[in-house]
C-alpha cells in the first residue's frame, strides 16, 4: 500500500496564512470571532475503485478551496490506495486544485481515498458597513466579466438583464434585481441529472427556465456580467445537515456522495464578494416540508431575503473553474470540476453514475 501527503498550497498557489498541524488549526478555530461566528471543522473523504479497468487509467478529483479566505481554511490533504502516482495540479486562475491520480496498464482494481479537512464559518454581508474589505485586483475582476462558452454576455442574455435591472442604479441594486428575477422566474426540476449544466443561452433562448443549482447560479452569474457587474460561480458539495433550519438546504447523512451544491458571487465596490444563492430558495421552494411551497410562505421569504448576501457554510468550497481541460485527459473539455472525473482505454465514465464509476463520498464534523 502506497501512502503519501500532500500540501493545500503549492508554488503556483500561495495559501496565505496557512499553519501546521490539523489539531493546531481545530483548536485556533474553535472560539468564534468578534463577529460572533464560530469555526467549524470539517473531514471529508472520497473512495474511488475503477470498475473494469482498461489500459492506463486517470481520475481527477477536486480539492478543498486552495486560498483561504475568512470563510474557508483548507486544513490538509492526504491519499492512500495503489495508484503509481498521484500530482496535486492547480487551477491558478479560479483559486482552487485538483488531484490528478493515474495507474499503469494492468492495475487490478484501482483505488484511491483521499482525506481533505478544512474549516468553515457562517458568511454575511453587513451592509451597514460598507468599505470594510480588501479591494480585488482589477486584471481578476476583467477576468469574471469575460463570457464563456455556456455563460454568454450578448444577444438574450444581455437584453434579459437589462430588462431584470430596469431602474436599478448601483451595483448591488442591480445584482438584487437580477437575483429577485431569477428566484420569480425560474423553478427547480428534480428531472434535471446531477447539478445541471449551466447552458444559460439555451434556458433563455427555448423559454424553459427550469433546472438546479449549476444551471440557476450560471444564470445569475451570466445576467450580472451582461451589465457590467463582475460575478462568478463557485462549486462545492454539502457537509452536514442545515442549522437554519431547513431540512432541504443540508446533507441528510454523512454519506454525500450526491451532495454537490453550486453557488454564485458577485463583486461590489462598496462590499467586495457577495455571496448569493437564488438556487437555494427555488430548492426550498421544492423540497421543504410538505413540498411545493408557495413563494410566499414564510420560510421561503426568510430563505430568500437571508440568501442574497449570505452562505450558510455547512459546505466544502472546491473551486470556480470552468471549462477546464483535464490533465493528460484525451477527452473534451468538462463545464465544472465539481464531480470525480474518470477515463480509461474506454474513454472517460460517466461522473454523475457514481454507482458504476464506483465512488463515494462522505463527511462528519470534526470540531472539538
């Protein structure tokens, strides 16, 4: 059995501020700041054994948010299993890493399981206090105004946020409306596979506004942009159950396997990143108990007014890449690096079939 460790940061990524031992990180985390909110710590593990294995075989796995920021601290990393090798690769531009893992031809029963930590606290935006934030570089901002091959900026996509931002003048007025108009307008479909994903000009052209948390996050994502408002998705996966108290809005066991979650920011100059999360009330909308809420019910009022400018971090951050290429891959392009990626002689499997992919992933908290 091969066992080795690995570092959060590497030289392409600098992880500020970042300290030693997990048991030094546990206990630094565990009084809660002046603002009152409280460090959790957090053990995620992934298992992955490649069925039917065929010639030399790759998995791409995403690693916790590589940047600490005061919301997210990734702890450490580790992997144990029979592969030849395993290289931690960053994505420099979106903040995050993945673990790229590869076996030789003739590997029988590939496996890995890789052990992330990291702790998190509650995100929100106090908006009686703006200016108390540390301005983003402008070449980054450009770089989350630019549209991408599923998140467009012209044509429709243009024309429906200047219509949704009718009226608004500053930024965050505008990111409001256009959050506002999404949770109106579109509707969570439980037919959709895995998150969805986040083909925004296709929702807009054939008028069916209906998917998850990829696809309703891509399109506040891609409406902000249209209008000069840098935003930008971040995808992560469910830990632990809701402290809100909503059963819909947190992971129902330790296993998380099909616990993937999507969320969005977007940039203001008076507040830096904002968190948001239109998905989220479309989902509590759906799925709270008894199911099909009115809009106008009382948790899903709270849910809505609470989820522009706040994230409850019951959930692990991996990144916001999109469109990446996957290292040594001979296959496309993948939208988001938000599920375990596989390939063989065969060619690559299906991610959202972790049944036959044969993965799982499961979490538990681990404050003292």
């Amino acid at each position: 059995m091969d066992r080795r460790n690995f570092l959060k940061a590497t030289t392409a990524i600098s992880a500020a501020g970042a300290l030693g031992s997990l048991s030094g990180q546990a206990r630094a985390h565990s009084a809660p700041w002046a603002d009152g909110r409280r460090w959790r710590s957090f053990e995620v593990t992934m298992r992955i054994e490649v069925i039917k294995p065929e010639g030399a075989t790759r998995v791409w796995l995403p690693l916790p948010l590589a940047a600490d920021r005061d919301w997210i601290n990734a702890l450490d990393n580790s992997w144990s299993g029979n592969a030849t090798g395993a290289t931690v690769v960053p994505l420099a531009k979106y903040d995050g890493t993945l673990l790229d893992v590869h076996w030789q031809a003739g590997t029988e029963r590939p496996a890995i399981e890789v052990v992330s930590r990291f702790a998190t606290r509650d995100r929100a935006v106090d908006w009686s206090k703006p200016g108390r934030f540390a301005p983003t570089e402008k070449a980054v901002l450009a770089r989350y105004l630019q549209a991408t091959e599923d998140i467009p900026t012209d044509d429709i996509v243009r024309d429906t946020a200047i219509k949704a931002t009718k009226g608004a003048r500053s930024d965050v007025d505008k990111a409001r409306a256009i959050y506002e108009w999404i949770v109106n307008n579109t509707h969570r479909d439980p037919k959709t596979r895995g998150c969805g994903i986040g083909n925004i000009r296709a929702m807009l052209e054939s008028g069916n506004l209906g998917g998850k948390c990829a696809d309703l996050s891509a399109l506040f994502v891609g409406l902000c942009r249209a209008v000069g408002i840098p935003a930008r998705d971040v995808y992560g996966v469910r830990v632990v159950p809701s402290q809100w108290g909503y059963k819909s809005l947190g992971a129902g066991s330790s296993d998380i396997t099909r616990a993937q979650h999507c969320r969005a920011e977007f940039y203001s100059h008076a507040y830096g990143w904002v968190p948001v999360d239109p998905a989220d009330v479309r989902k509590v909308m759906l799925e709270e108990p008894p199911g099909n809420l009115s809009i106008l019910d009382e948790k899903v009022r709270l849910a809505r007014a609470k989820l522009f400018g706040a994230w409850e971090m019951n959930w692990l951050a991996y990144n916001g890449a999109q469109e990446i290429k996957l290292p040594q891959s001979t296959g496309e392009k993948i939208a988001f690096l938000m599920y375990p990626q596989c390939e063989t002689a065969f060619g690559r499997k299906d991610s959202l079939d972790p049944d036959n992919f044969k993965y799982q992933i499961s979490a538990k908290e681990i404050t003292a």
